[in-house]
C-alpha cells in the first residue's frame, strides 16, 4: 500500500472509533453508592434502576418493594445463581415502557453487567483460549462493525428505520452490559472494552469470524499477523479426500460443529383427509466445549418499537445478550432454532471482506425477534438485512401462534431458513413435516444450493458420512424417530449415547463416541467437546411460555462427567461434577410476580 491507502485507513479507523466512543460517552449516569457489594455475593440478586434526576440510582429490591409498574423504576433484574444446583444460573430482565427506549436498553444492561460481573469473568477467562485473533484485531473489527451499524442507525435506507433502530438499541444494551460490569471495578486495567464484551456473543461464529479478520486485517488497519496454532487447527476442516468413508474425517468436523435440533409432529386423519394436530415437540442440543459450561437461562422483557412488550426465554451465556446455542422463544409467537454449517468450500469466504460487515449476527439474531410477530417474518429479516451474513446456519422457526390441538395445521407453521454467507433461502417446511412426521438438523445442511455452495457435494463424493442420508445423526434420527411419540421419549432421543453399550434392535451404531446425539469427546480421555445440553417443548409447555431443560453433559448412558484436578481445560466458575437433572424453565421461577 502507498501512503495515501495507508492514510485513508488509519482516518476510517479513527472515524469509527469516534463514533462508538460517543456512543460510549452518551451512557446514562448511574449512582452504585448506596449498594452493599456483599449483596452481590449473595445466591439470588434482585436489582432496580430507579430514576433520580438525570442519573439512575441502582437499589436492592429484596423485599420486591420496587417493580417496573412503578413509574420511577426504569428496569429490575433477579438474577439466581443455581449453577451448581441445577447447572443453569437464571436471570429475569425487564423493563418499564414509560422510559425510552434507550433508557430501557442502557438500564437492562447495567443491572445484568452488574449482577453478573463474576460470571462474565469466569465464562471470558474459559472461552479465551478458544479465540484465534488478536487484541488489536477483534478492536478493529468490531470497532468497523459498530461505526458501520451507527451508520445505518444514524442515517438510515429509506424504510428501514425501525431495523437499524431497533439494532441499535441492542448495541447501547451492550454498552450497558460493559459499563455495569466496570462500575464497581477499582482495577483499570480489568476492566473491559466494548470489544471484550462482544467476545460472548459470537459463539458459534468465531471460527468464521476469525478466518475473516484474518484475510482482511489490511483493510482493518491493523498489521496482518498469523492466526494462533489451535486457531489453524480448527479452519483445516476439510476433508482428507484420501480418506474415504473416514470416520475420523466426520468426527473431526463434527467436534467443530454445533448442535442437533429435532422436531416430530403428531397428527389425526380426519374422514375428509384432512390431517389435524395432536401434538407437536420441538428439541435442541448444543455442542460446544465442556471450558463453556457457565450457563445463564434468559428471561428478557425489553423495548420494542413495533411489537408488544413480550417476553423472550433463551437458553444463554454470561455476558451474551441473545442465545448463541441458538433457541430462543417469543411469548405466544414462536421459536427459533439452529444447527450451524461448517464450510467445506475456502472460496465461500474469500469474496467476503471484514471491512463491509454492517452489523454483527447476534445483534442482526435479536433485532429479528424483537420486530417480528410471526416465524415468516422473522425468517424474511433474518435473510433481508446485514451486508455479510456471517452465520452459516440451518434456522428451524416454528410459528406455534398458529398451532392448536385438533385444528388443522396452516402453512408457514414450520419454516426452514438455509442462511450461509451471500446465500438466503427460505422454504415453507410445514407439509413436508406433516408428511415424514419429523425434520431433524445435524450440522449438514439439507438444501441442495447450500450444500454445493458450501462444498458438501463435493465432499461427499470422497466420504458419504457427510451425505445426508449416511449423516450418523441422520441415522440416529431416523432410526428412533417413529417412537418419539411423547416429551419423555424425545428426552430419551436427545440424550442417547450408546458407544460400547448393548445396541438396542436395529440402532446403527459407531466406533465413536461423538458418532451420537448425546455425545461425549471425552470418553476414555478424548477431547472435551460435546453435547453440554438439551431443550425441548411441547405444544403445551409452549402455550403456557415453558420449557424443559438439562444441562451438563449426556450422562444417561455414560458416566457422569466430572472434572480433574489435572484438567487443563479451563472450567473456573464451574460444577465439579454434572450430574444434574430436567428442569422446568418458566416465569414461575421468578420469586417476584
């Protein structure tokens, strides 16, 4: 590059910065002085941000004397910590219409960065050895990705306003997250930067993301540099094509994937042939790390500026500000779901540049949800809006608003989004669930332009366990899908390992123990990576704003996973042993009504 490149660079990069730091530097004031900081130590913390002037005062509301119907309090959280007891911390975040919306959305943040500050430093000190760029580079992106977003916000396209505003909000909610967590930090040196904190939310993407400011840390301004050892070893996932039919070769790209998602529909005949609703059961897996087991379950009633105040659940992280497994649901709308896709093809990257990312997947995730009141219209501005969709997912929403026990099932109640890079597809699943009774997602995607555009036609050519139809999980799945005819059967499904055990009639069986739904890279000293949980509805629960959860890893059939002494997995803040069992997850759990 000439001089003058190298200026206009350093002027982008300084250009955004300016922009994010006032941002930054418009926060709201908020008054901890009168907060006892044992309290925050304590095994449940209830917080309220009660207006005082132009700042917030931040107040303990054990005696729930204060609550958001109170026209001074802006947001409350109760925030319990049942991690060790149960294997999920659990937060209730909401917030008072009366405020602005900016005011809703700072408020929502500081009390959660607050509340939560030691979580968050647990779950960022576990997952930092499995991030691949360097300081100066996540700074960098980041930094671009919010100017670009500002951007939008500030001067948006002709009828998008309500888009990029609504985007916006979630990135002062951010803000709010980081400035919470610093509030009662004395330590300048720990406390974060609006990049660190953005670190939670890209789970599931760091992979690509990191392969992305690899290649375009030039146009970032910031020095190319080389990706760490491990960082290599996660993008050299493709396949040995000397390998045929290699079981190692799917395993190795499976320990890099996320999630399993299954979804069985039951129906009646009708004597005109009409097939009408009995029930219907939706489920999901995560796989990840064992390091990334510091779980918070969500529940967020924040601004939106079209729909209802609703509330949202999502199974979460510390320091996340929407799912990243992903599986969220909408109170009285819908759910969404996804497994992601790892590509198997370079060039699906190599045309993406990190400078023109608009506005980061996990804010893009959040803002669909809050403006849309249908599982369509949630597919419609996941596609639509982002100039780099970075994301390569099979989404699965089902719009359960539409659902009733024997009533007809209507189009677009079971909605596929194949979203991967500059390739949007949305299709209307519902008759084909309706007529193979069941859809089930494995971390291999079932759209034929997806799959040659990310090179799974290719590859399987070489290894057929990376067809659709020889998939282990789609074996699996199939298999045992015609006795999944009720909510403990699909627990049963979800959480089934049955590596070195007695096979049960006919079940396909792997000499591995990842080769599973409920899998386990650790079994006899392998990796730990693998299922670390599951999620899983009924037509019922998700009328009554409910779901059943486990968390840990799958010990049905397998040991129960205990960590070592000598483990060098990083597991701070975290269970010894994970032996937990299901759980109802629902409002009921809030002690303040």
């Amino acid at each position: 590059m000439n001089l003058k490149q190298i200026f206009f660079i350093v002027f982008i990069i300084s250009l955004a910065s300016c922009q994010v730091k006032q941002l930054e530097d418009e926060s709201i004031q908020f008054d901890t002085q009168n907060l006892n900081l044992n309290y925050l130590q304590s095994s449940t913390i209830k917080l309220v941000a009660i207006k005082k002037g132009d700042s917030f005062l931040v107040q303990q509301n054990d005696d729930n004397k204060y609550s958001v119907n109170k026209k001074e309090v802006c947001a409350s959280i109760e925030y319990q910590k049942t991690l060790n007891e149960t294997g999920w911390d659990v937060i209730f975040l909401d917030t008072n219409q009366s405020f602005s919306p900016e005011e809703q959305m700072q408020c929502a943040g500081f009390l959660e960065g607050l509340a939560s500050k030691q979580a968050i430093a647990d779950f960022l000190f576990n997952i930092s050895s499995q991030r691949g760029s360097t300081k100066e580079q996540y700074k960098a992106f980041f930094t671009n990705v919010y100017n670009n977003l500002l951007s939008k916000a500030n001067n948006p396209p002709k009828n998008t306003e309500q888009y990029w505003n609504t985007a916006k909000l979630f990135l002062i909610q951010l803000v709010g997250l980081k400035n919470g967590y610093n509030a009662l930090e004395n330590n300048e040196d720990s406390k974060l930067e609006l990049w660190q904190i953005s670190l939670p939310n890209i789970d599931g993407q760091a992979d690509e993301i990191d392969q992305l400011i690899a290649s375009g840390s030039q146009e970032l301004g910031v020095n190319q540099q080389q990706i760490l050892v491990h960082q290599k070893a996660k993008l050299r996932r493709h396949i040995n094509h000397k390998r045929k039919n290699s079981l190692f070769e799917w395993e190795q790209n499976a320990m890099h994937s996320r999630c399993s998602a299954f979804f069985k529909i039951l129906t009646a005949e009708q004597a005109n042939g009409a097939k009408i609703l009995k029930d219907i059961f939706a489920s999901h897996s995560t796989w990840e790390p064992f390091s990334s087991m510091n779980r918070i379950y969500k529940f967020y009633r924040l601004p939106s500026l079209i729909s209802t105040h609703s509330w949202v659940q999502m199974s979460s992280y510390p320091g996340a500000i929407t799912s990243t497994d992903d599986f969220i649901v909408k109170e009285g709308k819908f759910l969404v779901t996804e497994t992601s896709i790892s590509s198997q093809n370079r060039d699906t990257v190599s045309s993406l540049r990190a400078i023109d990312v608009d506005i980061p997947d996990f804010i893009r995730v959040q803002t669909a949800t809050s403006l849309s009141q249908s599982g369509m219209q949630w597919a419609e501005y996941m596609s639509k809006y982002g100039a780099v969709k970075m994301y390569s997912s099979e989404w699965m929403i089902l719009d359960y608003s539409k659902l009733q026990k024997g009533k007809e099932i209507p189009n677009n109640s079971f909605i596929v989004l194949s979203s991967s890079y500059e390739q949007q597809i949305i299709e209307d699943k519902t008759q084909e669930l309706i007529d193979n009774t069941y859809f089930a997602s494995f971390n291999n995607p079932h759209n034929k332009i997806i799959r040659d555009y990310l090179g799974y036609t290719q590859v399987e050519q070489y290894n057929d366990l990376f067809s659709l139809k020889q998939d282990p999980r789609n074996l699996i799945f199939k298999h045992f899908q015609a006795k999944a005819q009720s909510i403990e059967k699909v627990k049963w499904l979800m959480l089934h390992n049955s590596y070195k055990k007695k096979p049960l009639e006919g079940e396909p069986t792997f000499q591995s123990s990842v080769a599973a739904l409920g899998a386990r890279g650790d079994i006899e000293g392998g990796s730990n990576f693998g299922e670390v949980d599951v999620k899983v509805v009924n037509i019922d629960l998700l009328k009554n704003f409910s779901v059943e959860a486990i968390s840990g890893p799958s010990h049905q059939e397998q040991p129960v996973f205990i960590w070592k002494q000598n483990d060098n997995d990083r597991h701070q803040g975290q269970p010894t042993a994970w032996n937990f069992d299901w759980g109802t997850m629902s409002l009921s759990m809030k002690s303040s009504q």
